[in-house]
C-alpha cells in the first residue's frame, strides 16, 4: 500500500437503482451502438500490468489482448462489482476486481505499464485527484487510454450540458456529468496525448448530452 492512499468507505459510490439500469443499457449499447468496437480500439496494443478504474460491470475485460498480464479492475460500486467479478471469470487474462475509489487508488506508486478511464470521469466526484492518482500509479512511460464523453464543440449544446449537470442529470444518472473536458483534464493531470480521436456516439440518430466523445492515449513522463 502506498503512503498516499487514504481510508474510503468500502461502497465509495452508492446508486443502486442507476447500477441496475446501466447494467442492462450498456450491454445494449455495446451491442447495437457499436460501442463494443470502441472498447476493441480503445485496448489495441496494451501489454503487462493494468489499471482500470470505474470498470462497471466489465464490459471492457472481453477486449483485452492477450499481452496484457493482469488487470486490477476497481469498481467502488457494489452491484456492478458484482456483475464486474463475474465476468472477470469470463476474461481470457487475468482480472482481479477490488473496491476502491478512483481518488486513493488502493494500490503502489508505478506499479502498472498502462492505466484505463472508459466512460468514467463523467462520474468520478474529484477529476483532478483522480488523475493525479493515476500518474503515481503509472510507470515513467507508460499509457493512459481514455474514451470519454464530455463538452461539446457547439455553443448551444454546451450549455445545455451545463444546465444539466447543474439541474437533473446527475441525479438521473449515477453522478454523471456532461460538460467536463476530458482531455484538458487529462492534460493539466501531467499526461502528454499521443493520439485521439473526437466522435460521435451512437454514430447515428440524435445527439445527446453524453454524444460527444473522445478516445485515445496519452503518455506519463
């Protein structure tokens, strides 16, 4: 355990009518919306040890290639946990899920090649502490893969996000929040991004607050 991580309750993030609901749409999502795809792109080339933090109920861990050695998958909420476990069970590498929250990641300094945020800063309550959790925890070198959603580029929808994430849809879902820009984030955090791409998600039909997304990878110095 690192001298840096602080005590959090076991269960840092309680919603348990929202963790059901997005239990059931995002394996929708991952079907019908092409977002399986993205996760594919997202863990293309990782190798060694991984962090991932918000991991859900696990619908990344099918995606990971054979390279890598060993996830350690936090998950503070119970029943996606849970969900998360099982499907650990399911992986063709190793996956280790534990409790903990994204801001004192129960784990040592530099201990992982590569670190994974998908569909997750949205909801984490203190973004920066958050990422500078990551830093520590990434080797010198190593990456962070990211796929986000966030602010969008138009002016209108932007503050729409804003009244939102100020009104209803926080409360709506989980704690999510649209109007956060994660790559600057990612950025001020101390990460250099090697490569992303800005997309909308899903591709198709109306664009929502949570569209506008961004994926790719930076690097620790």
């Amino acid at each position: 355990m690192s001298s840096r991580s602080t005590r959090v309750p076991r269960d840092a993030v309680h919603h348990p009518l929202f963790a059901r609901f997005y239990a059931r749409f995002s394996v929708a999502a991952d079907a019908k919306g092409g977002i399986g795809d993205l996760r594919t792109e997202l863990l293309s080339g990782l190798s060694g040890r991984v962090i991932e933090i918000g991991a859900g109920n696990g619908l990344n861990f099918a995606h990971y290639p054979g390279a890598v050695s060993e996830v350690v998958a936090i998950e503070p909420e119970r029943h996606l946990r849970r969900l998360a476990a099982e499907a650990a069970l399911r992986a063709e590498v190793p996956v280790d899920v534990v409790p903990g929250a994204a801001e004192a990641l129960p784990v040592k300094s530099e201990a992982f090649d590569a670190a994974v945020v998908s569909l997750v800063l949205c909801t984490v309550r203190d973004v920066p502490r958050a990422l500078a959790e990551l830093y520590r925890v990434v080797r010198p070198g190593g990456e962070l893969r990211f796929f986000e959603h966030g602010l969008a580029p138009g002016r209108g929808m932007a503050r729409a996000q804003r009244a939102l994430d100020r009104t209803v849809w926080p409360l709506l879902f989980g704690g999510c929040h649209t109007a956060r820009d994660p790559l600057a984030a990612i950025e001020a955090a101390g990460f250099e991004p090697a490569a992303y791409r800005r997309l909308i998600v899903p591709a198709e039909g109306p664009r929502m607050p949570s569209s506008f997304c961004v994926l790719g990878s930076a690097r620790r110095g």
